[in-house]
C-alpha cells in the first residue's frame, strides 16, 4: 500500500489548512484502515486551527466525525470487517489502565489520544483507527450520519450530564450543529426546549422553531419560564452567569465545548440554592453506543452543508462566522 492520498494538513496554528498529497498510511497492529466518505466540521476544529487548543500534532490531518468504510485491517483484527461502514470518533485510543480508564470514565484518561487532535483525522481520502473505537454504523448516508460523530455523542453526552430526561424545561444556548441535534432529541422526549442563539440571529432562531423550540430568541434575552437545565454549545463566557440566572433552584448547567472565553465573575446568588455548574470532557464508547442507537428511533434528522474537502478553509470559515445553519461536512 505505497499509494498517496488527498488530504487538508494543518502546518501551524492561526494558518490555513493546506491541500497536499501524503502518504497513505498501512493500518498497524489493533489498526484499520478507513475510506472516508464523509467527515463533519467540528467547532473544535476551528479551536486547534487557531490555536486555542495548544497541542496538536503537526502537520496534523483535522477532523473527527468520520463516516468511512473498512479497507484494511492491521494485524490481529477480527472487527469491524472490511467493507463494514464505520464512525470515527474523537476518542481514538484510551489507555485502559489508568485510574478514570479503570473507574469506567475513559473520557478522561491521563493517556488518551484524540482523532484530528493528537492523532491524524478524516480530512482526507483514508485514516487509519483503532478498530475498538470504531463505531459500527448501519446508514446510508453518510454526510447525514457524520454530524451525529461529535456534536451528537458530545451533545447527548451534556444532556445526560444535566439530567437527561428529567428535564421538562431545557435551554440551549448556541444553536449550531450540536444544538440541532440534541433538540430534536428532547422535543421527542416531551421536553420545551428553549433556543437562546446570538442576538439578531433571527435565521437561527426560526432554524431552532421548526424543529421544534417553544421559543427562540437572543441570548441578550430573558428566559420566558424558569429552566430546569441549560446546556451550552456557544463558546462564550459571558453565558455562563446568564443560563445560571435562568435556571431553577437545584437546576444545572452544563458546558459542553472543549474551549470557551474567560467567564466574567458573577454574584455568589447566581450558584446559590444548589444549582450545579460542570463541562463535559470528551466521550465514552458507552455515549457513543447508546446515542448512535437512539439517533434512528428519534429519529434525528441532521441539517448538513457539503463541502469538498479542497474547500474545508471556507467549511471553516463559514462556521467561524456564524454562516451555517446546522453542520458542515467534507465530502473527500
Ligand atoms: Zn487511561
Ligand atoms: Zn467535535
């Protein structure tokens, strides 16, 4: 397999990403090869291309929601078999042994390696993976399913973390590629959704309406009911002590972006009466597992914009603009 391939390489943080031909890397042993077909544009993405996140790889092929097909298998690879198509998340290899890998929370392995972070990604032809962290993937469009791979594990994952179904009133705020996700989940499972997006950003606010917010409008904006939860997917500080006000007594708050700006400091009162404030760190298999088997019973329907991979600098772009409604996915 001395054959090369086409792939977006990130040379150095603040640059753009560069087209170029690489080598086409054999799976190693507990490794697969994977055709990309399709990859979606994460906002975290946007965070190692810019910096914000200081410890990439380089030169580092991006991208970490990945729908691909099995094209090889390394050395002692029983599954997924060739042919089988897959996921390829961001979790790409724990160590298993470590204290959280033990106590069953491998999101936060001391040793862990991430997919288009410290490992290379699927902004490119093929990637290679570790076959236990493949998702096997039983759907037919690819560019559909791609956006499920990290703005919905993560998206479900911060749901989970803020109560899960518990939840009657739920706010979001940031409505892009996760945010559209995970509301499509709650309204299934009964709950009002409230959708706070940019100010002015009436496109997102109808976008967040038709599918099914009861209301929708300007983060600047009083919540219209007291919440029970609020997740964030806006990396912005400033919204943390503003969904803190908007909570309930007992109501949690859950952040689930990798990097967010510096949260301005905020009166004790906005915590106090046991509200709860966490992030969300990464993903198990088990979110993975279990979100990739409720997506089709939602079912959850995915807002996509296709790009070819020699176009991910304006995937980019337009995401870091606020110009998309819902996800952008490469197609290579
Ligand atoms: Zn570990
Ligand atoms: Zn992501």
């Amino acid at each position: 397999m001395s054959e090369s391939m086409r792939a977006m390489r990130l040379h150095a943080s603040g640059r753009p990403l560069e087209l170029e031909r690489v080598a086409r890397l054999a799976p190693g042993p507990g490794e697969v090869e994977v055709c990309v077909l399709a990859c979606g544009v994460c906002r975290t993405d946007l965070h190692i291309i810019d910096g914000e996140l200081t410890e990439p790889r380089l030169p580092l092929i991006p991208g970490h929601e990945i729908v691909g097909e099995v094209t090889a298998l390394g050395a002692g690879v029983q599954a997924p078999a060739p042919g089988t198509r897959v996921g390829v998340p961001w979790l790409g290899w724990t160590c298993g042994e470590c204290k959280p890998c033990r106590a069953g929370r491998e999101n936060l392995c001391e040793r862990a390696e991430f997919t288009g972070y410290t490992r290379d990604g699927g902004y490119a032809e093929y990637c290679v993976a570790d076959a236990r962290y493949c998702f096997p993937l039983e759907v037919e469009d690819a560019q559909a399913a791609a956006p499920l791979l990290c703005a919905g594990l993560i998206g479900y994952r911060t749901w989970r973390l803020a109560g899960g179904e518990a939840n009657r009133r739920l706010g979001i705020y940031g409505f892009g590629a996760a945010a559209h996700i995970l509301a499509q989940l709650a309204v299934a499972r009964g709950q009002a959704v409230y959708a706070f997006t940019r100010p002015g950003d009436t496109q997102a606010q109808a976008f967040a309406r038709r599918l099914g917010a009861v209301w929708a409008g300007g983060s600047d904006e009083a919540s219209p009911e007291r919440l029970d939860a609020a997740l964030l997917f806006a990396p912005v500080g400033e919204l943390i002590p503003t969904a803190l006000a908007a909570v309930r007594p007992g109501g949690a708050v859950v952040s689930g972006g990798i990097h967010m700006s510096d949260i301005p400091s905020f009166p004790y009162r906005l915590l106090w009466e046991e509200r709860s404030l966490s992030s969300v760190a990464n993903l198990t298999r088990r979110d993975g597992e279990e979100f990739l088997a409720l997506a089709p019973e939602v079912p959850i329907r995915t807002e996509t914009h296709a790009y070819p991979l020699e176009q991910a600098n304006q995937a980019l772009d337009d995401l870091r603009e606020g110009r998309l409604s819902g996800a952008a996915v490469m197609i290579p």
